[in-house]
C-alpha cells in the first residue's frame, strides 16, 4: 500500500513571486502598499485605510476611479466579442471607430492611427516608423532619435535607449540598447540648434519630446522653446514627435499638450489617459507626410508596408473601454474642469516655494506640480509621511514630489494635497 504522505502543504504569503517594476526589491517588499480599491479621487488600502490619490496613479487615472459605465462597457463589448486581431486585413469594430475618433480629436488633421497596448509600445513604433519614413525617401542616413534631458519615454528598447534619465539607461552593456540616439537641451534652443549642427541634419530621423515632462520632475517648456523645436525641425527636415502619453487627454487643459502649445507634430503617442487605465491601451497619430505612401495606390499594388503590430494592436475591450472614458471626459467637461483645476493647484503649492526644505516648485503648466525637495532631504520619508496620513504622493526625479491627481478632484482636496505635504515638511524628519 503507499504511503500517504503527511507532509503540510507549504503555505507562502500572497505576492512572495512578484517583481515590482522600477523597484528597491527589499524596500518594495518591506514597505508594500496595495491598493484594493477606488472610488473617484479616492482609494482605499488592503488595511482599509482611504487615500486620496494625489498622483492618478501613475499619471493616468483622468476620470478617477471606479466609473461603472467604463465597467459595464467593456462587460458588454466581452460578451459580444473580447477582441479579434487587427494584422493584415482583419479588423474589430471598436479599433476602427476609436481610430477615427482620436484623430477628430487630435492636434494632427487627415492623420492615421497605429493603436498599441501602452506607452513604451507607442514610443517604439514612433522610432521605428521614423526611420522607416527616412529609408523608404531614400535618405537612409537619417536614422538618429533625439531626445531631451530629463525626458522619460518608457522603458521598452527605444524608450531605454532615448531616455533622458541615465540611470534608466544604464547597465545593459552598451551606451544605448538601439544605437544611433542622441540627447539634447532640455529648455535651450540654441543649445538643441548647436547639437543638431555638430550631429549633422542628415543624420537625424525625428526630435521626440514631452510637452510637459512628466517623470523627469514636472517640468514645463520654457517660452518658445516647443515653438523653436517645431521650426527646427521644419527647417532641417526632422520629424517632430509629441509624446503626449501623460500630456493627452486633458492633463494641460486641452485634449492634447500640442494644442495648447501651439505645435504641429508629425506624430503623436499616447496612452494612459486614452483609458484612463481602466484597459491596457495605447496609440500613435501619423501625419499624412509619413502615412500617405503607406496608404497609396490598389489592392495588391506596392505601397511598402510598416512591418509592426502586436497581437493586442486595437484590442476591442480596450477600445471600447477607451470610448467610454472619452465620453465621460467630454460629457462631464473634465478638460476644461483640469483647465481651471491647473489655476487651483498653482495657488494652492505657491506657498511652498519658501519653504526651507524646498528647492523649487514647478507648476502652472498642466494640471500638475512637482515640488522639488533640498538634496539633503529624503523625499522618499516625506512622500510616506503624507501617504500615512491619507494622501498619496511618491517621488520622481530629482527628489521632487509628484501631484498629478484625477480631473475630479475637489478645490478642498487640492488644498488638502498641499496642506499635508506642507505639516509632513514642517515636521521633517518626522
Ligand atoms: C511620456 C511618457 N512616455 C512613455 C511612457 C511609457 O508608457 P507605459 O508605461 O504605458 O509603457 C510614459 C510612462 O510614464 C511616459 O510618461
């Protein structure tokens, strides 16, 4: 007869396997937070303390949380068809609708759109399709992205390779995993004309920026510098590519941060905010200038093709869901509500810039602020003391604390966001 075994099952504590990304593995598991649930401006913890969410998550929760018509949306779109793949000559109903929606919506006109499951995929198609662009003008030499200091653009292969944070670049053996990248001025266009003087024009495939930079430390353009970058671009024939996957959907106050800035891009990324996270999804605009040959002549005929796709390139859940986000964003007047909320939070962080443990505040640009800390304070412990008290902040680049919260948050509770960071400064170290 064989033995039964008594041994007890090993029982491991929920989450032992799971890699944070972008973490201090050991702070990360120390120190974890989950979040179980959200209701508008508001979430609630796994110990069931409620937080406001100072920061939409990671830049992306516009129409806050818990929406059930986005819930009820995507359930519906489920049960008719979770989704079909969009390669070659297949297409869902939702991808082709939101396509053309996006581009009504967009600062781009006649563009095509090129959906993708996320910011750094977005980030990669534009790269790719800049190069692609140059190569199929028979200007092959033209392959090197510029990209700003500071700028942050994910962390797929292209985005890693062109991002302004070095560390996020570091340790993978080369200088840049995709060659052929370049950094330039963050604010300085003389400086970025200079760059593109000693780089050489005919070796530069497109300049990529952030209308605002979100990551590198909420940092808007200086005045005329998102000008001086479209006539540049214009004037050594380099593609201008807007990466508005924070920027877009009503973070600046306008559907897009080209918009409100005033530039004409040749291509445009987005994500976040397309969904306001409720689905994976991303997206890319595409000028006619570059769309056009891809588009051009018969059935069978030889427009070259654009060799890229993911199998949840137009996911239909996710498009559908992306719709019933733009609807809210656009019923409930939500990119003029982040237009005024952008004065509010202005104000409401304008006394901290005498604080003794601040070094600069920086907002006014789009309906966020980051408040850049002293070098010889943790911003990590401030972040923790406001979260502890019911207000959830982190910290990026440059020891700046991040506010970046939902387009339905309240006047009080912006105050209440600079109200506890200024007692979690005051009693610094707490
Ligand atoms: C400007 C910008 N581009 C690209 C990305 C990457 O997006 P994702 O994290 O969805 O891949 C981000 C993410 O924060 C971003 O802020």
């Amino acid at each position: 007869m064989a033995e039964t075994s008594t041994t007890e099952p090993v029982t491991r504590p929920v989450g032992e396997a799971f890699w944070n990304p972008q973490a201090h593995m050991p702070t990360a598991r120390a120190k974890r937070l989950v979040i179980t649930g959200g209701e508008g401006a508001w979430l609630t913890s796994s110990t069931g303390q409620r937080l406001l969410d100072a920061t939409a998550s990671l830049w992306h929760a516009n129409v806050g949380h818990g929406r059930e018509r986005i819930a009820r949306a995507a359930y519906d779109q489920m049960r008719k068809l979770e989704t079909y793949h969009t390669f070659s000559r297949f297409a869902n109903e939702p991808a082709l609708r939101l396509a053309d929606r996006l581009v009504a919506l967009g600062p781009i006109p006649e563009a095509k759109v090129i959906l993708t499951s996320g910011g750094s995929d977005s980030v990669d198609v534009v790269c790719k399709l800049a190069r692609r662009h140059w190569q199929l003008e028979g200007r092959g030499t033209k392959k090197i992205i510029l990209s700003r200091h500071g700028a942050y653009h994910g962390l797929h292969a292209f985005g890693t390779s062109i991002t302004g944070l070095e560390y996020n670049r570091d340790g993978y053996g080369t200088e840049s995993l995709v060659p052929e990248t370049a950094r330039i001025a963050t604010n300085d266009i003389d400086d970025v004309r200079a760059q593109v003087e000693r780089i050489g024009a005919e070796n530069v495939a497109a300049v990529i920026a952030e209308p605002v930079i979100g990551t590198g430390g909420v940092i808007g353009p200086a005045d005329g510098y998102l000008d001086g970058l479209a006539a540049l671009a214009r004037e050594y024939d380099i593609l201008l590519i807007a990466d508005e996957v924070i920027t877009g959907f009503g973070r600046t106050g306008e559907m897009f941060g080209s918009q409100r800035y005033g530039i004409n891009p040749d291509m445009v990324t987005m994500a976040k905010g397309i969904t306001s996270g409720y689905a994976p999804l991303g997206g890319v605009l595409v000028a006619p200038r570059v769309a056009d040959r891809f588009f051009a002549g018969p059935a069978g005929g030889d427009a070259p093709m654009f060799r890229h796709g993911l199998t949840y390139s137009g996911h239909a859940t996710a498009c559908v869901v992306a719709e019933a986000n733009l609807d809210i964003l656009e019923e409930e007047g939500l990119v003029e509500r982040a237009a005024h909320l952008e004065t509010v939070l202005e104000k409401a962080v304008e006394p901290l810039r005498t604080h003794d443990l601040v070094a600069e505040v920086r907002a006014g640009d789009a309906f966020m602020a980051g408040i850049q800390l002293r070098a010889d304070v943790t911003g990590d412990a401030v972040a923790e003391t406001c979260t502890d008290a019911g207000v959830l902040i982190r910290t990026i680049h440059n020891n700046t604390l991040q506010i970046c919260p939902p387009f339905v948050t309240t006047e009080d509770e912006i105050a209440l966001i600079a109200e506890t960071i200024t007692r979690a400064l005051d009693t610094y170290p707490a």
